[in-house]
C-alpha cells in the first residue's frame, strides 16, 4: 500500500453541524486546513480489496488536505466495529468504510453521526440511516451485463428449440450488493428459462439456494462438485456456469476442471477482474468478467468527501464540477439504508471484459499490465 498516503493521527473532533438523519455538514468557521479520514476495509485478504486500498491512497495524494488512517477488519464483525468506535474516539473528520455485512456496524456508524461525523458507505451500502452517501457500482448493471453476455454468446433470442443447460453460483447473503447482482443477471435470462432455451437442471433459481456465504472459493467450488455429481454425472452437459463474482467464478472452475465429465467448453461469468481470474480468461478457462474500475471509484470517493468537508451542496452538480472522465451517476431512488429512506448514492458504470478486450479495457487504460506471455498483472 502507498504510505505516503497513510497516516496515524490523533485529532481533536471537528465542530459540525448535523441537519437531517443521514446528513452532516461542516460550516464555514468550522472548515480546516487538514482533514482525518479515515478508512475501514472489511477484509484485505481479498485482491479486490487491496486494491480499493490502494487506490484510495491514491487517490488521497492528490488532496494535500487529507491524511487517510487505514484499518482492516479481516472479515471479523466486531474488528469493524472497533476500528470505527477508534476513529470516532480519534475524532476522525469523515469515515469511509466498505462494510463485511450490511446490518451489524448500524449501531456504530450512528455513534459516528451522534459525533458529528459524516459516513460515506464505499462499494458495499450499511443499512443506517446515519450513512450519508453511497459510492459504488451500479450493481443490477453487473448482473445485467453478465446475463446479457449469456444471450449475446449464445444467440438466445435464435435458439430456436434448442436448449442450454444453466447453474447459477451467486454471493454472500450478507453483502447487500449480492442480491443486486444475481437479480440483474436472473432479470435477463428469466424470459429464456420460462420459454424452455435455457434449463436449470438442478432446479435452484432462488438466491438462497445459490448464494455464497463471504464469497469463498472453497464453497463455491464444493457446491458445484455437488451439482456435477448430482445432475451430470450421467454425460449431461453443462453449458452455462453464471457464477456473480471472480472469487465464486475460480472455484466453480476448478469443480469444472475436476469433476465435470463433459467436453464441452463451459461458459463461465464473473466479476472483479482479479488477477487470477484474468489468467483464466487468457487460458480461456473463463469466459468473462465484470470489472470495476477502483481507481474511478476512489476518485469520486474523495471528491465526495472534499465537497462535504468543504460545505459544499452535494448532488449531481458534483460530477459536473470535478470533470470527471468517467460516467458517473448521482441516485436517489435506488438504495435504501431503511424502509422509505433513501441514500444519495453515486453510481459508476463497469465494463465487460472478455479475452478479446483485455487490452483495451484493461491494460490501455493503465489498470493492469500485460507481460509477454499475455497475462495481466495490476499496474499499481
């Protein structure tokens, strides 16, 4: 991680003033020349992770009046909850934070309101109240791009009376994103599976049937094991693994590699772009990946927080006003931190990334580079 960018510091809490649930701004006596964010990550055991860290250290070198503290909860609840309790006792100015689950760190992140510190929840949305913005993906576009690429590669719409054979691998049920992912990508592909073109021959459509808890690789790769020995050991072929993430999609190959008995290639989605997954679309292995660009995302992260520290008005005139040259969009409808209330959130769009685009998707705009055998390596 960039150290320059880190910095462990003891401030006093800022004065602020707290308007409705949810919002808090900084007046204009109440403005300083530095600035303590701080940042909880919930787990940097996973590539995708490191990743946002260092590109939110970054990302932090171009605002001279930030220091970013950095905290990992290692995929431990109650470690979150501590390192957020510890950045409302330093007196942290704002907190961003990328929650392991959406419901446990409410009570938390409201401390951090009571205090007078605003919350930005970063990729994955907290179900408080007390968050006052949400910087992300949009999520139903992933799925959406994944279940897409299905019909596209396919040709759904002139199968005619052939069928596939689908199985679907989707996330953790305690990551908020996850549902969106697996909706978007059902959405799509639903038509088809009620007119008979594509067929779930273990019969497990629902999202708890398919979900991943924490999104282990172990897991998913067991739960496809499972379903080869169950539905196609008998030369059943499978066409069709849509798996919602990277981590899922390496372990649902892996069961493919080992305990598949067709022949056929098997079309494998997945997202995140990790550097391992991109080594299997190289082998052809897997077919696609979703990929979002963090280094996007840090940049609207700490936009974001310049403007709320600032005292700014914080709506879609902010993405005029950075120039940013990446689209972006500022939600209002789409995000619930509870029941009718809605947090303004700001949505970037991914990319689909195939072996055909790797370059220009990946490697042109310096997100990765490509040593000589073909393979990707994060650039940073």
């Amino acid at each position: 991680m960039n150290k320059k960018a880190i910095s462990i510091l003891l401030t006093a809490a800022m004065g602020v003033s707290v308007l409705a649930a949810g919002t808090v701004t900084v007046s204009a006596a109440e403005k300083k020349d530095k600035y303590v964010i701080g940042m909880s990550q919930c787990n940097l055991g996973e590539p995708w992770r490191v990743a946002m860290n260092d590109q939110i250290a970054m990302a932090a070198e171009k605002h001279p009046e930030f220091e970013v503290i950095f905290a990992d909860a290692a995929q431990d609840n109650s470690k979150q909850i501590a390192d957020i309790e510890n950045f409302v006792q330093m007196g942290v100015d704002l907190i961003i934070t990328s929650p392991n689950e959406a419901t446990p760190l409410t009570n938390a992140v409201s401390a951090a309101y009571d205090a007078g510190i605003p919350v930005i929840s970063y990729d994955r949305l907290i179900k408080s109240d007390a968050v006052s913005y949400y910087v992300s993906f949009d999520n139903y576009t992933v799925g959406t791009l994944q279940g897409q690429y299905v019909v596209d590669t396919l040709d759904l719409e002139n199968a005619g009376d052939k069928t596939y054979n689908i199985e679907f691998t989707a996330g953790d049920p305690a990551d908020n994103n996850a549902g969106y992912f697996f909706n978007g990508a059902f959405d799509v592909l639903k038509p088809y599976i009620d007119a008979g073109t594509l067929n779930v021959v273990s019969g497990q459509t629902d999202f708890d049937s398919v979900a991943t808890p924490a999104w282990d690789t172990q897991t998913a790769l067991e739960r496809m094991q499972n379903i080869l020995a169950s539905y196609y050991a008998d030369g059943t072929q499978l066409d069709v693994a849509l798996c919602s993430n990277d981590s899922t999609a390496l372990g649902v190959t892996q069961a493919i590699e080992s305990d598949y008995a067709g022949s056929n290639t098997v079309l494998i989605t997945g997202q995140d772009g990790d550097e391992a997954n991109l080594a299997n679309i190289v082998d052809g292995k897997q077919s696609m990946t979703v990929y979002k660009a963090v280094a996007n995302e840090a940049v609207v992260t700490l936009d974001l927080a310049k403007a709320m520290l600032a005292g700014d008005t914080v709506d879609e005139s902010l993405i005029e006003a950075s120039g940013w040259d990446f689209d972006c969009t500022y939600d209002t409808e789409s995000y619930e931190t509870s029941e009718g209330n809605k947090c303004p959130s700001f949505l970037l769009v991914p990319t689909v990334v195939t072996k055909d685009n790797l370059q220009e998707a990946l490697v042109d705009p310096g997100y990765y580079t490509m040593d000589d055998d073909g393979y990707l390596h994060p650039a940073n």
